[in-house]
C-alpha cells in the first residue's frame, strides 16, 4: 500500500510505503540499521519522530551501518609556542 499523493521540491511524488502487516518500511529499514534517516532537503512531517527513533534505537544496538563503529573522541588542539 502506498500512502499519499504529496509532490517534493522538484515535482516527484512522494510515497510512504506500508506493508501489509500496517509497518512502514522505510522505520523497518532504518530501525534495522539498512539505512540513516535522511534529511538532507526536509523532514517529514508525518513520520519524522519514528525515524528519528528508529535510527537513534539502531545506533545505540550497533545494528546494520551502525556496528562496529569507531567513536572518535575529539582531542583539544595544543597551542603552539
């Protein structure tokens, strides 16, 4: 099932996908760590909070993308004499 007949920036129609158990595929992929929410060009005002959670809750188990993930930590620049 595809939800919506909102049009983007440049025209293209935008879709949500839902399956047919009533998930919504792209918090699937996101919370499965297939992919990063994406807000380049906007957010979206339906379903943004969702992939925010989603993407905060696969970062945080390390899954997908998000294993094995080196934390930098930032050293402070030394000041030259």
């Amino acid at each position: 099932m595809r939800e919506g007949r909102e049009k983007g920036k440049y025209g293209r129609y935008l879709f949500h996908v839902i399956l047919p158990d009533g998930s919504n595929f792209a918090e699937r992929m996101i919370r499965r760590g297939y992919s990063r929410y994406f807000t380049k060009y906007g957010k979206s005002a339906r379903y943004g909070r969702l992939y925010e959670q989603a993407e905060f809750l696969a970062r945080r188990e390390g899954c997908g993308i998000w294993k094995n993930r080196v934390k930098v930590q930032r050293q402070p620049l030394k000041a030259e004499h």
